[in-house]
C-alpha cells in the first residue's frame, strides 16, 4: 500500500508541475497587454507594472511564483481587481462554488447509485427502458440546455423556483440539479451495467441459494463489487463539481470562480488565471489520489 501511495504521490506532482508550465507559456503567448486599455499609458508606467506584478521577466517570474507560493502562502496581486490579492478573491469565490459542487455531488451520487438499481433489477421493462433513454439525454445535452430548460419550465412557466443569485435554498436547487445532470446520468450507467456483470456471478448465486432476501443479496453482495467503477469516477468527478462550473454559475448569476475565471481571462488577468487554474489542479489531482487509496482499500485484489 505504502508503495502505491509514493507513486500516486510522485504522479501527482508531475502533473501539477506540467499543468503550472503549460498554463504559465501559454498565458505569457497570449496576444493581448492587460496594461493597455482604452488610453494607452507611456511606456514607462507599462514597465512598472510590468515589473509590480512579476511580468517583465517571464523567466524569472516562472521560477519565482512556485517559489513564492510554497514559501509564503501568497499568489500575488491581481491586475483587473483594485486592491485585491489573488488569495483574497479565491476566498471570496471558492467556498460558493464548492458549496454548489457538494451539493450537486450528493445528487449526483445518491440519485445516479438509486436510479442504476432500479435500472438493473427491472431490466427490459419501462423504469430501465426510461433510465437508459434519461441517461442518455442526460449525458448528450450540454449544461447550458440543460439550465435553460429547468429555468423555462420553473422559473417562467411554473415560478416555482428563482431564476438566479445565492443565499436563499430554493437559489441552489436549480444550478445544483443542472450541474449534477451529467455526472448523475453517468454514475446511473455505471451503476446499472456493474450490477448487470455482477448478477451472473458465482457467489451471487451461491448467496441465493442459501436463501437469502434479495434485498440484502443485491444491497450487501451486489452493489459493494459494482460501485466500484462509480469509486474511480468520482475522483475527476468530485473535482469537476466541487470546483463549480463555469457555464452553470454564468447562467444563474452566481458569485462563484466561475466568474471570476471569465473576467480574468478577457482582462487577460494572468496572475489570477494562473492561480485558479492552479486550484483547480490541486483539488483534481488530490482528489484522484483519494479515490487512488480509497480503491486500494475497497478491492482487495489491489496490493
């Protein structure tokens, strides 16, 4: 296990150091000066600020970020917000978006895990049938559609439910179901066909055949060995959601990183691009490494 651990570990680390070096040179190759808006300032004051926020020695400024935030905790100052570090908007930012991430995982999971054992005990009939033509949709239509439909049918049609903002419950249900839509139909899919493969398997018909409930051979044998390719998914999963979804927070005006990446990037913001890009990195790949440990754990065929 311990061996395991160091590789995944080691692994980690390699793509936090290639996505850092990719995001860094393709960001300074970026056509575009955030210094330079509808008036242009002399040249000299484009140096100072050049030379403020890291950016007149690409070189320099490659090696000295990493440095600068493992040391010291900090990711500099960012260009398109006054006064504001890039710690201080991820802080204001990261919490919303992990919130709605949390909850649409938990939909996601609880819903998607219910919804494939449904599928599979009534397999050919119309709760499979409607399952697989539900998934399908699901995982086909884009969230954007997906948003701009629950938003014509409950919030113009019906008025159930608002239509955008943060802070109130009935703001959440909406952007949480539109961002755990896809991730719910696929964990139904992976659900539904890991208990199909487990059905036909010897110690399933061992245990009904010393008479137990069907109930407890599909709950304690059957779905413990088919939930684990729903373990491996949840890593990128968990990371996709948690860090929120850009398009998603943009349909309903949610204050999350979402917004703070799109203003970032047209502002050409590189110190604040590259920081979230950085946290998103971070949570994916720790996250990986989790789901990594927890399998060793759940399969123990794994050594």
């Amino acid at each position: 296990m311990m061996r395991i651990l160091i590789s995944r570990i080691g692994q980690s680390l390699l793509v936090i150091i290639v996505v850092y070096t990719c995001t860094f040179w393709l960001l300074m190759a970026a056509p575009g000066n955030p210094f330079i808006g509808e008036k242009q300032p002399p040249p000299a004051i484009i140096h100072a600020l050049k030379v403020r926020y890291g950016l007149n020695n690409p070189w320099h400024a490659y090696w000295a970020y990493p440095w600068r935030v493992i040391t010291r905790g900090d990711m500099g100052p960012t260009i398109s917000y006054a006064n504001w570090t890039v710690l201080d908007v991820i802080r204001s930012s990261l919490p919303i978006s992990v919130s709605l991430g949390a909850l649409a995982l938990l939909i996601a999971l609880w819903l998607g895990v219910a919804l494939g054992m449904l599928g599979a005990v009534t397999r050919g009939h119309w709760p499979d049938l409607t399952l697989t033509v539900g998934s399908l949709l699901g995982i086909s239509l884009p969230s954007f559609v997906i948003g701009s439909i629950l938003l014509l049918v409950f919030s113009t049609y019906w008025a159930l439910l608002p239509s955008g903002g943060w802070g109130d419950l009935a703001q959440v249900i909406l952007p949480a179901f539109t961002l755990a839509a896809g991730f719910l139909a696929y964990i139904a899919r992976l659900t539904r066909s890991g208990m199909l493969d487990e059905f036909s398997a010897d110690y399933v018909r061992t245990a009904r055949a010393k008479g137990l409930p069907p109930n407890r051979v599909i709950v304690r044998h059957i779905l413990p060995n088919a939930s684990l390719p729903v373990l491996s998914f949840l890593g990128p999963a968990a990371a996709a959601l948690l860090t929120g979804s850009f398009v998603v927070e943009k349909i309903f005006a949610i204050p999350g990183m979402g917004e703070d990446f799109v203003n970032a990037c047209l502002d050409k913001d590189i110190p604040l691009v590259l920081g979230i890009v950085m946290v998103y990195t971070v949570m994916l790949v720790g996250f990986n490494l989790l789901v990594d440990i927890a399998y060793a754990y759940a399969d123990p065929r794994i050594s």
